[in-house]
C-alpha cells in the first residue's frame, strides 16, 4: 500500500519571504509511520537559509506587517481560519499520513488549528494597555508593543496544531515568525503557505524551514535576530534550545511534555472515568505531552477497574491511520524502540505487565505499532512511573486513600496537567489546589480547548500557549510617562 499520491502537488522547498526556495544538497526523508515507506525527501534548510528566513521576518516586523492595522490583522487571521477549514480534508489526510494519527483525530487537529487562527483573530485589535495613576502631575500609559521576530519549533505528535497554537497569538500580537516544524513530520506546515497567502498575509511575516534539529533548529534558535522562542518537545532539547536563546536574551516558552496522572476515586462514575482514562492514554497511542500516562487508582475498585480497561483493550482494532482504528502507529522506529525499552526495563525492575507489551505487526503494515499496554508499578522509582513513555502505555499506581492517591500523582518531577474523577466536590478542589500541574482535569480528561491556558511546572516547563495567557509570549509592554 502507498499513498504518495495524497501529497502530490506538496511544495517542500522552504518559504522564505513569500517565495518557495529550490535547495540542492540535503534532504531528510518523511515516512508513513505505518507502512515504514519514504512518502517524500523534504531540503533540509542550513544555517544560510535560516539566515534569510530570520531576516525575512526581521524586515516585515517593521515593515510590511507593521503598516497593517490591528482591525486588518484581525481580518486576516479570520481568512486563515477560512482557508484551512476549506481544505480541511486535504490537510486531515495528509497529517494522518505524515504523522501515523488515525484520521479522525486529525480531522480535530486540523479544526482546532482553524479555531487557533479565529480565536486570536478576534483579540487582535484589542491588545489594549492601561493608564496608571500617578497624581495631577503626570499622564502615564502602556503600550503593547509585538515582542519582534519569533522562532517557533514544532514537534511531531500535534503538528498543524502546535504550529497554530503559537502562530496564530504571534501574529495578533504583531510579531513576525519562522516556523520549523519537526523533521518526522514537516507536511502540514509546508502547506500553510498556502492558506496564508490566501489570506493576504505580507511576504516575510511567515516563513517555514525544515530540517533535523541540529542542522535547522540550532542555527534558528541560535539566531540573535530571534526575540522568542515557542518550543515544545523533550526536557533535553528544551534545555539546549534554552541556552542558545540564553545566548542573545530571547525569552522563550518551554513545553516538555509529562507524566500526568489520572486519578480514579472509589466515588467516581465508574464509566466516565473508564473512557477517560482510555482517552488520556490512547489517543494518538500515547503520544500526547498531557497524556494521562500514569492511572492512579483507590484500591477498593482497583480490581473492577482494571478489568474493565483490559477488556476495552483487547477489543482495540489496529492499522493504518486512513482506516481510522482505535490504534495507529507511533511516528517512528525511534520512538518504537524507546516505548519497548522503557517497557522492557520496567518489568525487569518488577513492574507488572498486565496486558499488551510488545511490538505489533498489523495485517500487510509493516509500520511501527506497539500495543497497548498496561503495567502495574512495584516501586514509585520505576521508569514507567518516572519516564515519558510517549506510547501506548499505562502504568497503574494503587492508593489506599484519597490523601495517598495525591501523594502518589504528586510523585514525579513532571507538572504539566493531572485529572481527578470523583463525585466529592471538596476533594476535587482540594486536589486542585495540591497538584503540582498547569491544569487540571476534573470528571472530564482533555477537559478544554483552545480558550484554555496550557503550559506547565517543574519539569514540563513553563510559560502558557491557549487562551488570552498565550498572547503575553508575543508582546512586550512599553510604559509611557509624562510629568505635565
Ligand atoms: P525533540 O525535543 O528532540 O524534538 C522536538 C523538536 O525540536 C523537533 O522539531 C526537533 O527537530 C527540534 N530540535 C531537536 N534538537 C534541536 C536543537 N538542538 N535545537 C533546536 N531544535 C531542535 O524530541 P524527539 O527526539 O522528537 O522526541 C523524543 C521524546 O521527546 C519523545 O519520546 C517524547 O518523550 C518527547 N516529546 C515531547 C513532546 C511534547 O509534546 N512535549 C513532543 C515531542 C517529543
Ligand atoms: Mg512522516
């Protein structure tokens, strides 16, 4: 089975300053994750080209972008917002064959992302400051001002959506940007383009290149004409796009994924906590940095519980995104062999496999499947408590109480999000109010949406994207004060 044809018509050069750029020299392959197959040779951009992409956007911050009113703006992210529903199924498609996701859930990716354009459109023009009161003798004000030309590296598990989430609150605020997105899965953002020509977004405001992370994220994050970094990916590569922004003072938002926990009360509605949590571990087979990875459940309806969620399992159907299955596969032979190391370790460190735990080989796919999997944890210093799997796997935590349950979700040192199903109102808030998380999920996983702010703590990061929060990254405050 090959599906080349889906993405025929794909430019893959790099978009720099309104022009697609020919590249002789490097390129990096994409795959479908579940056949295993090339789908396309995507130029990789070096330092030069990102030299240009920087500078492109560096002369439309005060340029080109700078003369279009906020109202105009505003206009114009709506138009994105219309371009991309309009090819939405395109773009599905595509995405669910770059990433592996089964289609259906790249149909949402693809209408949040639209949403992302159409929620910051109708803030543009209202980026307002204040005035502050310093007595009959002075007038003083604060503009807002855009914080300059931005980088924005994408990773590979939500990859039209992360580009929006951080572009579409960029460019309300007036900032300019280059886009790379991750080298497993550049497609969809090389298509945006399009749209935002479509739009009539100036030349330079956008670019995108493409490339592995040394070769093209280094020479961008390194870039001293960059004012901002929005990253999300692994802690390790947070760390080193940190201190190349730290080089030339860029500010930077860092979301580093997690080790979320579900917690499962003996009080809670038994059903909607079973779907959630399969929800929260299996969506995108795991590979979701607020992923509820760790179930962390009341002994008294452990037994009851686990046996419900390995029956759902094991009803699980597998293959290829385009045929929509519950499971498709992870993006790459990489992230295959990292799931079934931590996997492997965890048992031998006395973790028990309760279902699941090995590579999967479809019918005719020839893809990177692992399937879904359950381990109880013996010690809290397991990998599997301890480690962001990014695969389809659960690890199961048994609490004697509600007070142990907390203790134990509080036991890593991730913070990026942690649900609780209880019908006890007071416990829920009171967990609210314990857990190291930048959300919180109550009776509802992924309970949100873009209007939501999203980021993290200790190690998951910092900084919030979504919601009005997301919009602060991209604008500095200037304050104006006049003795009169
Ligand atoms: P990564 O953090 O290395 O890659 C993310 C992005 O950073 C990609 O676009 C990559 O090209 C870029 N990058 C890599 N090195 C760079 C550098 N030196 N300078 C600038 N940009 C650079 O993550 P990777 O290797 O793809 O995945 C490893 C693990 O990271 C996963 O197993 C998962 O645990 C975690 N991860 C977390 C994500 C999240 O949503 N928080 C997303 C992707 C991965
Ligand atoms: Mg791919």
């Amino acid at each position: 089975m090959t599906f080349q044809g889906h993405i025929e018509g794909i430019a893959l050069g790099p978009y720099i300053n309104g022009t697609r750029r020919k590249v002789s020299g490097d390129a990096h392959p994409s795959y479908d994750p579940a056949t295993g197959e090339v789908l396309c040779d995507v130029p990789v951009s070096g330092t030069d080209l990102v030299d240009e992409a920087v500078e492109a956007s560096r002369i439309a911050l005060k340029g080109a972008w700078a003369s279009v009113t906020p109202a105009e703006r505003s206009r114009m992210l709506n138009r994105v917002a219309q371009a991309i529903r309009k090819d939405a199924q395109r773009l599905a498609t595509v995405e669910c064959l770059d990433s592996g996701k089964p289609l259906r859930e790249a149909v949402g990716d693809i209408e949040t992302s639209a949403r992302y354009f159409e929620y910051y459109a109708g803030i543009a023009d209202k980026l307002q400051g204040d005035t502050i009161p310093l007595g009959p003798d002075f007038v003083s004000f604060t503009m807002h001002e855009p914080i300059g030309a931005t980088a924005h590296i994408i990773p590979w598990n939500f990859p039209l959506v992360t580009t929006a989430r951080g572009l579409a609150p960029a460019l309300a605020a007036g900032a300019t940007a280059v886009i790379k997105p991750a080298e497993q899965t550049p497609l969809t953002a090389l298509m945006l383009p399009v749209y935002l020509e479509q739009a009539g977004i100036p030349a330079g405001v956008v670019n995108v290149v493409c490339g592995p992370g040394k070769m093209t994220g280094a020479p961008l994050t390194q870039h001293p004409g960059i004012a901002h970094v929005t990253f999300t990916g692994s802690v390790d590569t947070g760390k080193t796009v940190m201190m190349s922004a730290a080089s030339h003072i860029a500010s930077t938002t860092m979301e580093l994924g997690g080790k979320s926990p579900v917690v499962v009360l003996a009080d809670a509605d038994f059903d909607a906590a079973i779907e959630g949590t399969l929800k929260a571990i299996f969506t995108n087979a795991g590979q979701v940095c607020s992923a509820g990875s760790r179930l962390v459940i009341e002994r008294s309806v452990a037994d009851k519980f686990l046996s419900e969620l390995i029956k759902r399992i094991e009803q699980f159907t597998f293959g290829h995104g385009l045929d929509n299955p519950n499971i498709g596969p992870v993006v790459s032979k990489q992230q295959l062999l990292k799931i079934e190391g931590i996997v492997r370790d965890s048992v031998s460190a006395g973790a028990e496999l309760l279902t699941g735990g090995n590579i999967k080989r479809p019918d005719k796919l020839n893809g990177w499947f692992f399937e879904p999997t359950i381990l109880l944890a013996g010690d809290s210093s397991t990998k599997c408590v301890q480690e962001e799997i990014f695969g389809p796997v659960l690890t199961v935590q048994i609490a004697a109480d509600f007070e142990h349950a907390l203790e134990l979700a509080e036991g890593t040192d991730f913070g990026l999000v942690a649900g609780i199903y209880t019908k006890d109102v007071s416990k829920a808030l009171r967990f609210s109010r314990k857990i190291s998380a930048g959300q919180v999920f109550i009776n509802q996983f992924f309970a949100g949406g873009v209007e939501t702010p999203f980021g993290g703590t200790k190690n998951s990061g910092f900084g919030r994207e979504k919601g009005l929060e997301g919009l602060k990254a991209y604008y500095t405050v200037k304050t104006v004060t006049a003795r009169i």
